[in-house]
C-alpha cells in the first residue's frame, strides 16, 4: 500500500517509502515529463524532485527556463527541442534517458480554445504525439504512462455532478460535443492498446481547470477565472497609476464548472504516479482530481471582497460558452479519497486571496519600475526616460576604455521601443507596461 500524505509532508519531501527503496534495487526510478515547460509541467517537475524523484525536464523550446532548473536542483535534467510530433527527437530522449523504470508523463497538448480554432494542428500534437511517445516508450521497454485528460471529454450526456473517470470508460461512443474531447478520447484509446500490447501500466488524470498564480496561463475556457482575477487589482488605484477597464466575462455568469488549485493538482497527480499498481482499482486506472466548483457570479463576489470596486461586463465568446455549458458542474471525489489518498485543500477564499495577493506583490513590483523610470509624471514613458533609466539603473558592473556597456544601451532601447510602443505613437501606457511585464522584464531585456 502506498503512503498517504499532507501537502505539509509533500513539500517536506520526506522519505518515499518502501516502493521507492525497493525500486532502487531494481534499477533508477526517473520520469521523463514532455511538455515540461507548461504551468502544469514546472509544477509537476517541482514536486517530483521534491519528493526525492530524479526529473528530466523536456520541451520544445530549444532553452527551458532558468528557474525550472533551479527548483529542481540536483535531481533534475532539462532536455530543449523535443517536439512531440518528431519522433527522432523523442527515440533519441528516450534512448538517452529512459528505461524499463522510467515512468513518462505526456503533458504535450494544447487547450481547448486553440484546439477549436486549430483542430488538425492539435489533433498532430494531442493523438500524434501520444502515439509518438507510446512507440518511443515501447523501444526502451517503459511501462508506466501517465495522462492530463480533461472535463473536455465530457459530453452533453455525461452527469452534471458526481462525474466519474468511470463514467469515460463506461461510455466509450458518448459525443464529447467537441474536437478537444474527442482527441482526449483517442489518447485514451491509444494507452488502452499499449496496455494490451506491451504490458503497459497506463493512468490518467481527468483535470478541471487549473487555477494557479502565474503571471502567464494558455487559451482555455476555464482560464476566464484566471483573466478575472488577474484584472482585479488594476482596476483599484492603489499604486497610483490608471486603471483597467471593467473584465469582460467570456461565459454565462451563473455557469457552474470544476476547477482546482495547482497545489491540490500536485498532490493529486504525484499520488497517481507513485500508486502501486494493485492500488488502483478503477477501470483504465482513471481518477478525476477535484477541487472546488463556482460561477462566474460567485467568483466575482469573492473577489469584492478583497476589491469591492472590481467591475465586469459580459460578452459572450461562442466556443468558450458552448465549452462552459457542456462540461461537467463538479467532479466525484470518492475515488481519488479511496484510491490516492487524495482530497482538495483549497477552498474558494483561500484560492482567491492567494491568487490576488501574488499578482498584487507583482504589481506593485512593475508599478515601482514604472514610476521610476515616469520621471514627467503623466503616466507614459516615451524614449528619453526608459534610456535615462537604462544608463542610469541597468548598466552595471565594471567597464574599460575599449569596452563599455553603455554602448549597447541603444540597441537595448530600440528593443524596448519595438516590444512596449504598440501603436508606434512613441509613447508607452502604463496598462501597456504591465501587461508586457507578465512575460518580460527589462533586467531580462538588458541582460
């Protein structure tokens, strides 16, 4: 039987129990996690190394982050410029770092949204790919597969509380109502053969929307709660600066739909992987992870409380609405409780106050930058101030006669001009600033 554990006990990484020293005998456990570079995949490769697993991080960027470097330390390895659809690249990962112990986790797969507005695109990364990583997998004689499945493979018949990985298995025709759900289908179907095929041990994980406090997130449906919560502090005037107009809500306001926060979704997630394989006991070793369920309207109510300015209007997006109608109101929890030992921890206050308050210690951050380098004080910087802020604050370290950082400051300035001057007036607003501060920093841009 396998340890249960507490988030408490899961970041402490205590000792991983019998299965694991048992597998050290019998050879390195390591998981190869394709799609790494993903907010679920950086995650993942945290909490594995936390727990003693030894990661190698792959993704098709040619340079994975820094930072996920960083958070995994010793035990973990990045591994640039695997695309999921290049079968030469992933029998390549997979002869030089994979084994029969290797366990694979194929998070390579785009949203819902891009899936709507791209099928063939996403149905080469999504079915192609698993079918690429299942053959590279059967090369080195790995076993272990798991799987992001989504609420996107719910359908209009599907139940609209108490739903079930079962249910998926037990319905295998049903009208998923939509390309994303049905190329979740085929991935499922392709793990189902590679069980039979090759003594495969594959899992999945039905995910809800995923809720986290990164600055960046994809083009999903339930990423609206996201959007939301993210607008919120830039309509208050606590910094100083303009504010935002009001959110635009994409969805029905009183729609209910699953989501959980990324911590929860961890614990979930590692406790699926480390399951012995007797342990689980549901059909396809398929495990809705819940978390908590609410409306736009709750939501926004939420939020008030921490901002009661916060102000939003609706405009319906065809795809996201359809999507929002379709899918499951909240997922069964019996399964992953009694199986995974696993149950949510955040609840809508303690999500939503979390959330906010990362993105308001962000803000404040960018806000700083920006008044800093406003030295008029209208609210927009234009050329003059970002290059007197660039020489004055970014040029650092020791210079010579002929070698001088100063004289790249206006190569380093038009880059900025071209990034932050979008309508080319040669002016930047401070909304403009932020939003390009989510992915960018000028530290980063100069150095």
């Amino acid at each position: 039987m396998f340890a249960r554990w507490s988030s408490d006990a899961m970041r402490r990484g205590p000792g991983l129990g019998a299965r694991l020293m048992s597998a050290g005998a019998e050879g390195e456990r390591k998981t190869i996690i394709i799609g790494a570079a993903g907010a679920v995949g950086k995650r993942l490769c945290g909490a594995l190394t936390d727990r003693g697993h030894k990661v190698v991080a792959s993704d098709r960027m040619e340079k994975l982050p820094h930072s996920l470097s960083v958070k995994m330390g010793s035990l973990g390895t990045c591994v640039g410029s695997v695309d999921v659809t290049d079968s030469e690249a992933l029998n390549k990962l997979f002869k030089e770092h994979g084994d029969e112990n290797t366990t694979v986790w194929n998070l390579a797969a785009p949203l819902s949204v891009e899936t709507a507005m791209d099928p063939s695109m996403a149905e080469a990364v999504t079915v192609g790919g698993m079918e690429k990583v299942l053959s590279a997998m059967a090369s080195v004689g790995a076993r272990r597969i798991c799987f992001t499945d989504s609420i996107g493979s719910f359908g209009a018949s599907s139940p609209r509380t108490g739903t079930t990985a079962r249910w998926l298995t037990e319905n295998p025709d049903q009208d998923p109502g939509s390309d994303y759900g049905r190329q979740k289908r085929g991935c499922r179907e392709l793990m189902s053969a590679f069980a039979r095929d090759h003594s495969g041990d594959p899992r999945f994980a039905v995910l809800p929307g995923v809720l986290h406090c990164n600055s960046v997130w994809g083009n999903g449906t339930t990423e609206y709660a996201l959007d939301a919560l993210l607008a919120a502090p830039h309509q208050a005037t606590r910094l100083g600066l303009p504010t935002g107009d009001a959110y635009v809500c994409p969805i029905d306001p009183d729609v209910r739909m699953p989501m959980v926060f990324v911590d929860d979704l961890m614990r979930g997630l590692v406790a699926l992987q480390e399951a012995d394989e007797g342990d689980l006991k549901e059909p396809e070793r398929g495990y809705c992870i819940p978390g908590l369920s609410f409306t736009p309207n709750e939501l926004f109510a939420e939020i008030r409380k921490h901002h009661p300015g916060f102000g939003f209007r609706v405009e319906l997006d065809e795809n996201m609405n359809k999507f929002a109608n379709l899918w499951p109101d909240e997922l069964a929890s019996d399964e992953a409780a009694r199986d995974l030992g696993y149950s949510p921890e955040f609840e809508m206050s303690k999500m939503v106050s979390t959330v906010l308050s990362a993105h308001e210690e962000r803000n404040v951050a960018t806000a700083e930058a920006f008044k800093a380098m406003d030295v008029e004080g209208d609210n927009q910087l234009d050329r003059l101030e970002i290059e007197y802020y660039v020489r004055r604050n970014l040029v650092r370290g020791r210079e010579s006669y002929g070698k001088t950082g100063q004289a790249k400051v206006t190569a380093i300035v038009d880059k900025l001009m071209e990034d932050l001057d979008t309508d080319k007036d040669g002016m930047v607003s401070w909304m403009t600033f932020s939003e390009w501060n989510r992915r960018n920093t000028i530290d980063g841009v100069v150095l």
